[in-house]
C-alpha cells in the first residue's frame, strides 16, 4: 500500500484510524450490521481521537487539513467497516457547505462542534422522485419576515435522525427549476423538523439512513447559504469537494476484501497446495491489487490536487474517482468472495458483509452512470474550450 507522500502528520493520522479500526471497530462490526445499531460509542471514541475535525480550519476548532486527511480516515475506517465508516464520513458531507459556501458567522456558529465530534451533520437533497434529476425535487421553502417555511420529505439521508445539523436544498422560486433551488442550514430541533422512517438496507447497516420531514419548518432567514438561488450550485460544489471521500470509502472496503482474501488463499490448502499456489486464484489476486492501487493512485492524485487549491477539473477528476474506485469495489469483493468460495457466502466471514456494502458506492453521491456523463460532459468542454 503506497502512501502517496503522505506528511508525517498524514502518516499519523492513518495510523490511528488504523488503530481504532481494528481495535475498537472490527470487534463490533458483525453485531452492528445485524443488529443495524447507530455506532453511537465509536462516533465517540472518534471524537475523542480529534478525527472529526481534521479537515476542519484551525480557526473553527480543527486541525487545518483538508479532503486528503478525510479520505485517509475514510479508508482506514472503511477497510473494516463501511458502515461505520460512512457515519463519520457523512459528517465531512454535511460541513462542506458551511466550509465552501457558508458565511463568517455561520462558520463560527456550527463548524466547531462539527469539528469536536459533539455535533453530527448531514445533506439533504434526495427526495423519492428526486435522485438524480435534482431539478424535480418538490422540498419548497416560502419567506414570511425573517423566517422561511420549508415543507418536504427528504429521502435516504445518511446520519438522518442522528445528525443535529442539516443542509437542505429546497425551491424557493418553483418557475426556476435548478436555479430556483436554496440551501439552508437547518438544526435538528427547530419547529417544524421531523424524521420518518429507518431504512433497512442491504449493506452499511450501521449508519443510520432515514427520511427528513419538514412540516413549515422555520428556519431563520440568516441560515441561507450564499443567497436564494445558490442551492444548485451549493450541491454541486460540494460533491466536487467530497466524492472523493466517497472513492476512499470504495477503496477501503476493497482493500480489506483484497487482505482477508489474500490471507485465506495462502492458509487455505487444496490438492495439498496453497489456494494462491493455482495460477487462475494467483491472477485474480494479481488483477484486485492492480486495481485497487490504481483507484488509489487517482483518489489520493485528486486529493491533492484540490487540497492546493487548484479547482480547474476538479468535477472531471472527482467524478472519476468515484466512478472507479466503486467499479474497483464491486469487482475486488466479488472476486474475494469467488476466492473463499462456499465460504465467502457465510455471513461468518467478513467479504460477504464487504461485497453488501460496497454495492451503494455505485448508486450515492450521483450513480456511476451519471459520474459518466459529468466526465463526459467536462471533456468536450475541455474540448470546445481548449482549457
């Protein structure tokens, strides 16, 4: 596993997400998924670790990183548990909009309890006839005075219920379409907020995934992000910004398949030989390291490049690493279960429980198939502009 330069400070960090990974996560993570419990007792042990504020500006209570430390964190935690690792990780996609977009009051107003792990956080886009197509959503918010009235059912919201802090996109000019769209932050106990019910789901069973229901929520005028008709680009940037965390959780989930099944091919003997001695389980483990390391060459590329600021292609390149890094997933833990054979299917190893979780990295944060048409789309504009 390369380290891609990592800083000693970055090297630090790996090594104890690492750490709380296998000592405090892997012991539990069987339980959690059966039993769909909220990792309430790791989100502390998190906190208290300092790694929910690494990405976080000095200034409002962080450590000064940025998306390269998330998705280091991100993968380790993933490596073990995508559930729990998603939890954190979520947290990252509820504050960037606050970091990127939010103003100088409400950076100091949320961003250091974010940063402490005291406050959870969370995004609200989806609706049930609006995935994809975010110009359908039906979420409207009205301004009476200083307040405005948001009502709508938000769908699918990782950290819903346990979340305090929520950005929501909502219409406040319906003729507009996307351009019509808002983003407000919205705290978990003002009047109005509510939450249905608990998904059950096929793999990252530990987080916490409900709908938020907004009955004429009031929510303060100062909470708008930016101003009224920011909304879609508020969404956008923001998983400019985060999916490649989305991508790191793709390529820890794959990493820690490629590991256990690795480990089970040399232990494991057939025909008096090692399972990797035969040269067809020998390929495809050749063929799962390939890949993994190439989506982490492109993860930990992209990381970089929008850490130092430089935001030409970065829609191109994030789209690029989820796209790849969750293919990667899917195929590695495929493949792991294949290597395990009667066994990979037995919820008593872990690869089954890894090839659950990694399906939703194809579909969140934009599926694959939309990933394809960004990347599409920002190459004939490279194309027609010549930049």
């Amino acid at each position: 596993m390369q380290d891609f330069f990592f800083t000693e400070e970055q090297r630090e960090i790996r090594d104890l997400a690492r750490k709380i990974a296998a000592e405090v996560i892997m012991p539990v993570r069987a339980e959690l998924d059966e039993k769909e419990e909220f990792p309430w007792d790791i989100m502390k042990v998190l906190a208290e670790a300092g790694l929910f504020g690494i990405y976080i500006p000095e200034e409002y209570g962080g450590y000064g990183g940025g998306i390269m430390d998330l998705c280091i964190v991100t993968e380790e935690l993933s490596r073990v548990c995508g559930g729990v690792a998603v939890s954190y990780a979520a947290c990252g996609l509820g504050a960037y909009p606050i970091l990127l977009m939010g103003s100088e009051e409400q950076k100091k107003k949320y961003l250091p309890a974010i940063a402490s792990g005291e406050t959870l956080a969370a995004f609200c886009v989806t609706e049930s006839g609006a995935g994809s197509d975010v110009g359908s959503m039906r979420t409207t918010a009205r301004r009476e005075g200083d307040y405005y009235y948001i009502t709508g059912t938000k769908q699918w919201i990782t950290n819903g219920g346990v979340a305090d802090i929520y950005t929501v996109i909502a219409l406040t000019d319906k003729t507009k379409g996307p351009r019509g769209a808002t983003a407000f932050l919205v705290e978990k106990n003002f009047p109005g907020m509510g939450f249905g019910k608990k998904e059950k789901k096929l793999g990252i069973r530990a987080s916490e995934t409900r709908e938020v229901v907004m009955d004429e929520c009031r929510v303060p005028a100062e909470n708008i992000l930016k101003r009224e008709g920011m909304g879609f680009i508020v969404t956008m940037k923001t998983f400019d910004y985060t999916r490649p965390g989305v991508a790191a959780q793709a390529l820890g989930i794959a990493q820690g398949a490629f590991e256990y099944a690795l480990e089970y091919a040399h232990t494991r003997r057939q025909f008096g030989k090692p399972v990797s001695s035969f040269q067809a389980v020998s390929h495809m483990l050749a063929d799962m390291a390939t890949s993994i390391e190439s989506a982490r060459a492109l993860i930990y590329t992209t990381a970089q490049i929008i850490d130092k600021g430089s935001v030409k292609h970065i829609s191109k390149l994030s789209s690029m690493c989820k796209l790849l890094a969750s293919d990667v997933a899917m195929k590695v833990t495929t493949d792991a279960i294949q290597i395990l054979g009667g066994y990979g299917y037995m919820k008593d190893y872990p690869v089954e429980k890894m090839f659950r979780d990694a399906k939703i990295t194809q579909i969140y944060e934009g599926t694959n198939q939309i990933q394809r048409n960004v990347i599409a789309s920002e190459l004939v504009k490279e194309l027609i502009t010549g930049k």
